[in-house]
C-alpha cells in the first residue's frame, strides 16, 4: 500500500518505454540516459511524497497539522502551551489605600529577560503590610519553570506603595504545546470517553486531558470497596505536582465526565528507586574501543531508565538491559550487579539512577 518502486525498475522500464517508441536501445553515454535518470530520480521522489501524505490519513503515521485534523473526528483538541505559576509576596508602606494588582503591574526574573505577571487581577486591601499574589510567566511554556524563591523581585517600573515584591515559590508548571505521541495516545483513547469516565480507559483519557505534562496515567479500582476509582497520575517531572494532581481531581469531578456513584481518589505515583551497576567484558580485539564502547553503553542504560520510569507498573527488568548491551559491537558478557527483577505496583513507577557502568 506504500511501497515505493525501485529507481532501478523505474529507470529500466523508462529504458524499454524509449526503445519500443523509437526502436533505440539507450547506451549510458546517450544524453537520453541522463534525462531518463532524471525522470527516474523525480518519479522516486513524487512517490515519496504520495506515500507521505498517504499515511498521514492514519492515525499512527500522522503528524503535525495531520493530526490534528485527525483529533478534530473525535473533538480531542491539542492541548495548548501553559505559562508557569508562582505566588509572589508583595511589602507595602503602611498607611497605605486600597491597591490593585493587574496585568501592568510585571515583575522580571533574575535573568533579566523571563518576566511574570498576575495570574488575574486582584484588590490590596488597604493599610496591610503584605499580600501574597498568583503571578504566572507572560511566555507559555517550560521557559518560565524553575525560578527559585527570591529570583522574580525585579519590578518593571515602579508603583507607589511597594516596598518589595518577590516570588516565595519555586516557579512550576509550563509546559510545552502537546506532543505528537501524547496527543496520539489521547486520539487513540477518545472512544472511551463517550461513556463517561465510566470505564478504565475512559478515566485515562479524561485525566491525560488535564495537562500536557502526564506521561502516563493508571485507573484502578478495590473489589473490597466498590465504587472507589483510584487515578494514578505520572509526569514527566518528579514528584508530581500538586497543581497537575488538581486538575485532574478538577477534571474528574465534572458531572457529565464522574458517574454519580463513583468516589474518585487522584494520587500522585509512588516512586521506587533502582540503582543500575553493570560490568561489561569485552571481545580481545574491542578492548582498545572500551571507551567508546562505554560511551555507547551509557546510553543504553539511560534507554532503559527511561523506558522504565516511563509507564506506571512496568516492572523493573534486567532482561531488558542485558538485551540492550549485548546488542553493543564488541560485548562478549554483560554482568549486571543491580537491579534485580523487581515486580512494579499498579500505582508505582521505577526510577533508577546509574552507579556505574564499566569494563570487567
């Protein structure tokens, strides 16, 4: 359905073509023989092309604006860039009147360029001496993540009244416009939704809607309680942010998403821990590669750790990373010291880290 010919069939049957119109066979010295690998060369490419737009008409090769058409069938909208939040205390002279905080009143962070401003308008009452305010990063995105207490002090011009302005949180939870793989997974689940949150998919494709961040999420329920649902939520930064956790709550409470008799419970994912040890021995002939080899190594095991930390319940499985290193050019023997199997929760995820990767 979407192969594309062979240049080397095009090219002969372009060959046979020209010989039975002018009873001519072509020799490769002929300047016919550059135009009809030309012609051969556009041909392959017009294919390409054809092929391309082809399988963007399916769910599992589309990309982009493709896709997007794609979600548009379900009514799943791509979930669009959201500016990163802080709260920021404000000190006043005191007495002082009534004061309102808007959109004009715009701090800068300590590098100068990244600048925040209220998250909605709000009223000072008067003669206090300090305020705490929601501000939130003018620039969606991951940008305006990771501002430490005190870095967005910087007023951009000066407002009678205030002494002092600064964040007293960590900045939190811009995210980037909606992938394509997450989006994807999204289009895929929406089916589900038609029936409410009613059923285990359903609840993941309304709790994948609340943030772009959710990476994965699990939905369970307790025979010995029926009617309890238990959303396990996991991003892509960890632990899970508590502003992430409520929107899913937020989500999940809607009446036409929560049947009536269900009490949902949102938890954050339970993290465990692996480290990952591994001794290589090496091929004779590979020994003077060992440091590219390691380098390659390395890379395998940041495969694993990722692939693990990135579905909730996926057990943690040295298998898989024997596999991944043996796979290495040059690898004779792959001796892993930690982990061990380890069979993963329904409401866990593994996250490793490396303690060393080296030749035996």
């Amino acid at each position: 359905m979407f192969t594309i010919t062979p240049p080397d069939e095009i090219i002969q049957k372009l060959r046979e073509d020209y010989y039975k119109l002018t009873g001519k066979w072509v020799n490769p010295s002929d300047v016919e023989s550059f135009l009809i690998d030309l012609i051969a060369y556009n041909r392959t490419q017009l294919e390409g092309k054809v092929n391309y737009y082809r399988k963007q008409n399916f769910l599992r090769y589309a990309s982009g604006e493709a896709l997007d058409l794609l979600g548009e069938w379900l009514g799943v909208i791509r979930l669009p860039p959201q500016p990163a939040k802080t709260t920021v205390r404000f000190t006043f002279e005191t007495p002082h009147p009534q004061i309102m905080i808007d959109e004009n009143v715009k701090l800068v962070a300590k590098d100068n360029k990244t600048i925040f401003k209220p998250a909605e308008t709000v009223i000072v009452p008067a003669d206090v001496e300090t305020f705490d305010v929601v501000y939130e990063c003018e620039t969606a995105g991951t940008i305006g993540n990771g501002f430490i207490a005190g870095d967005i002090n910087q007023l951009v011009s000066p407002i009678a009244y205030i002494l002092k302005a600064e964040n007293i949180t960590v900045s939190t939870g811009g995210t980037q416009a909606e992938d394509d793989e997450h989006f994807r997974e999204r289009i895929r689940l929406a089916p589900w939704r038609f029936n409410t949150a009613g059923s285990r998919k359903g609840y993941i494709f309304w709790a994948m809607t609340a943030d772009s961040s959710i990476i994965d999420v699990n939905a369970y329920s307790d025979p010995a309680t029926p009617g309890e649902v238990f959303v396990i939520v996991l991003t892509k930064d960890l632990p899970v942010p508590q502003t992430v956790l409520d929107k899913v709550e937020q989500i999940l409470s809607e009446e036409d998403v929560r049947p009536l008799t269900d009490l949902v419970h949102v938890n954050a994912v339970t993290e465990v821990p692996f480290d990952v040890e591994v001794e290589l021995t090496l091929l004779p002939d590979y020994v003077p590669m060992a440091s590219q080899i390691l380098e390659e190594a390395n890379k395998r095991v940041d495969e694993f750790i990722s692939e693990t930390r990135s579905k909730i319940g996926k057990a943690i499985n040295p298998d898989k990373l024997i596999y991944k290193l043996m796979d290495i050019k040059g690898v004779f023997k792959v001796n892993v010291i930690s982990p061990v199997y380890t069979e993963i929760n329904k409401d866990e995820v593994g996250v490793g880290s490396v303690v060393g990767v080296r030749v035996g």
